[in-house]
C-alpha cells in the first residue's frame, strides 16, 4: 500500500469528546502504523463560532493522547482557494446560483410531499435567464451556490460498511454557499483533502450522506477520490449520542479526573469492534489491533464503569519509571517503594496522594480498645525496618494478646493509618517507619 495520508478534521467550536478521540485514533493510529501522516485540520471556516481556545484546547487533548500531527491546517487561512475553486466550478457550469428564500423553499417542500413527491430541489434557478437574476438581485435578493450534481449511481467500497450505493438523483443539488459567500463544510472539506493529497477518509458513519456529493465533486475538480471509512458512533451506556454539550465525557474532564490517556483510547478505538475491550498500555499495540473490516455496523455504547475498569488495569500494572514524574507532581516523594505498595489499590493515579498523606501523616489514629494497642506498642520491632517486620510484629502481638484474623490486624491497622482499608501493612510500616508508627500507636496524630 502507498503510505496513507489521513486527517482529523474537527471543528473547533467545542471540545472534543470520547468520540471524536474515536475518529482522531482511527486515523492516527492507521498512518502510524503504515507509516503514512496524519494531519490535523481545524475546520474553522465558521469565523463566529470557532474559537481559539477550543483550538488550544483540542492540540492539547491530541497530545495528551500521544498523537502528534505532522502538519497543522486551519481552513480559515485557505478562503483564497476556495474562491478560487468555486470559480473553476462556476465555469464548469458546476455551480449555480440559486435565489429561493428559506421560506419558498419551504413551501415548496411541502408541495412536493403533499403529491406523494421526494422533497428534492426541482433545480428552477438553473432556468432563470440573466435578466431574471439581474431583476432578483435589484431587489436586494443575494445568491446562494448549490453544485449540480450529476444524477448517476455513486458506488464506493467503505472501508467499514463495504459496498455503498447512492443514487444523486435522489438528492438535492447541496448548497455550498450560503447568500452571505460564507461556506458549508462540503467544498473546503474536499478542496482540501484534494490539495492535501488525502488517501483516506475515516469518519463517522453521521458523514455517510455527504460522501457521494463529495465523491462527485473530487471528480469535478479532477481530484483522485480517497478510499472512505465510516465508523460507528459512540453513545452513551443509554443510548444518547455524544454531544459537545456532554461536558464530562470531553477529554479534558477525564484528564481532569485522573483517567489514563491509555485507558481513554483503549476504550475508544476497541469499543464496537470484534476485539475484546482490554487496557493496552501502548498507541503501537494498539494500532497493530485496527482492523476497519472488524468495526460493528451497530453503535458502541461508551461505559464509563468500563473506563474506571481499563483505567484501573493500567495502574496496577504501570511501572514506577511510568509513574514517577506524575507523582513528583502530585508532591509525593515515596519512591518505587511506596508506588510499589499502593498501585493496586488505585483506580485512578492521583488517588495515590491520599495513601501519601496517609504515610507521611498526620493522620489521627483510631484506637476502640487502648489496651491492646499499648501491649501491641510494647512488642513493635527495633529498627531498621523492612517489609517483613508486620509479619514479626502480629506474631508478637499474637503470642502476647491471644488475638488473631481480623481481630488482631483491623485494630493494627486503624492505629497505624486511621483507616480500616488499603494497601498491604507489610509494604507501608517501613514507609511509615518506627517513630511515626510509635507515636500512633499511643494515640497521637503524626
Ligand atoms: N469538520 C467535520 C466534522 O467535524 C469533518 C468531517 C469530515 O471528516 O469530513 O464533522
């Protein structure tokens, strides 16, 4: 295969949520492993509506996915080529100006579906005579653009949803330019995937639609056509799509929330697809597990309960090297050690802060039966101390009080770290060490 050139092309109007990262990964992962490129596209013809930090904003969530674009483009600085491809169309004959207001074409739906008609644009502008335009814009009538489409079967073979087939003459000419010369999506989207020399498209399947227009107007412009893959959407555990609006399933509130990019992606490319749904710890063993032939045709429900689970396997398992500068920012200074005690009681990274706090103190001791604390204290072992002195101290404490099970370790443990859950005494006494854990056990917050 020639090396693959893909794009993401989101419109930064918004952040970016699960399900975009589901198209980012697609696509960048497919390049990386082809060794192809992948380029980040703003679709940021919208001038109103786009904004700069939603700009800033998804570079940031790409990033921290691991997915570095080898070229940036933001349509906002090509208007100068869509002009001038709009006019190659124009000439064509391609494209045409249209007068209808929303309101007449409005009506004249209703017509056509009151005579049992398809609602499809019955093309009237194209018989309008230069006088009749000029008479149109004297009344202060403004043209929008619509490009005409040949009315002929458009096949492509989808990547995922395998042979397609779209009859134009079913469809209504598309406008792609409004009355006030601002552009739809379509032709910037193809004039640039054209000029790019994109080879693939991977979107989602909401995009189906507006494949045979494109396909038509890559033709036009004399443009190889990409090969398309439409995948499925993400929705919600109930069903909902994802909407920008679902503010907690954007990247950057599940950054936020302390979730693995691993875990996030894990889910978002496999979820779907006839590959079981598993955390894997690296974006090359991921991209070796795309198969576009293997996405479901149904839609992938996105389960955040499953998000914890993923992101839960790749702490338990992540290596202190992996670890260690998140936890420096977190402030905790306990080392491979302590990463080591407390990982597998983690969901998410920065929950390890709570079981610092817990080592480095103070923490207040709970303490329901004085006695045995005091003869436990007696028995605690001299320093220096390692991982085996809680089995050598609950064996002195066992031999002097009698107590065992949960009897004797509960009563242990809620002294020593004021609660009754967490990682392995064996691993942290040593990080507690023998002073704190002394002063503990005499009731004392440390
Ligand atoms: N800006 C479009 C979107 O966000 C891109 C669609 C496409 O990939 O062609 O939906």
């Amino acid at each position: 295969m020639t090396k693959p050139i893909v794009r993401f092309a989101p419109s930064p109007t918004g952040l970016i949520h699960i399900g975009n990262a589901r198209t980012a990964l697609l696509n960048a992962l497919f390049a990386r492993r082809e060794g192809g490129s992948f380029i980040l596209r703003f679709d940021d013809t919208d001038l109103e509506r786009s904004r700069q930090e939603y700009i800033d904003a998804i570079t940031v969530d790409l990033g921290w996915l691991g997915i570095e674009p080898a070229r940036v483009e933001y349509q906002s600085k090509r208007f100068g080529i869509y002009d001038e491809v709009a006019e190659r169309l124009r000439k064509a004959g391609l494209l045409y100006a249209c007068y209808e207001t929303a309101e007449e074409l409005e009506m004249r739906r209703r017509r056509q579906l009151a005579r049992g008609l398809p609602p499809v644009y019955d093309r009237a502008a194209l018989k309008l005579a230069d006088e009749d335009r000029k008479d149109l814009e004297a009344q202060g009538r403004r043209p929008h653009w619509r490009f005409k489409l040949d009315h002929r079967v458009v096949t492509w073979n989808d990547l995922i949803r395998g042979e397609c087939k779209v009859d134009c003459a079913s469809l209504s000419d598309p406008v792609l330019i409004r009355e006030d010369g601002t552009y739809l999506y379509t032709l910037p989207s193809v004039t640039d995937d054209a000029d790019m020399g994109v080879t693939h498209i991977i979107r989602g399947e909401d995009h189906v639609t507006n494949t045979a227009v494109q396909v038509q107007i890559f033709e036009a412009l004399g443009a190889d056509v990409p090969v398309f893959g439409h995948h499925n959407l993400l929705t919600t555990a109930r069903g909902e799509g994802l909407s920008k609006r679902l503010g907690h399933l954007s990247l950057s509130s599940l950054r936020e929330d302390g979730m693995e990019p691993m875990a996030v992606a894990s889910l978002a490319v496999l979820v779907g697809s006839a590959e079981a749904v598993r955390a894997i710890p690296t974006l090359d063993e991921l991209a070796a597990l795309i198969d576009f032939s293997h996405i479901s045709r149904a839609p992938a429900k996105f389960d955040e309960h499953e998000l914890e689970h993923l992101n839960a396997r790749l702490v338990h398992e992540m290596p202190y090297a992996v670890a260690e500068a998140r936890l420096k920012a977190l402030s905790i200074e306990g080392g491979e050690d302590f990463w080591l005690a407390v990982r597998t009681n983690l969901v998410r990274l920065p929950q390890a802060r709570e079981w610092w706090d817990v080592v480095n103190g103070p923490i207040t001791p709970v303490i329901e039966n004085p006695d045995f604390i005091a003869k436990a204290a007696a028995v605690l072992p001299e320093a220096p101390w390692d991982t085996t002195i809680w089995k050598q101290w609950t064996e002195a404490v066992k031999a002097e009080t009698g107590a065992k099970g949960k009897d004797l370790f509960m009563p242990l443990r809620l002294a020593v770290t004021g609660v009754g859950h967490g990682p392995e005494l064996a691993a942290l006494l040593p990080l507690i060490g023998r002073d704190k854990t002394l002063q503990r056990l005499s009731g004392k917050k440390a």
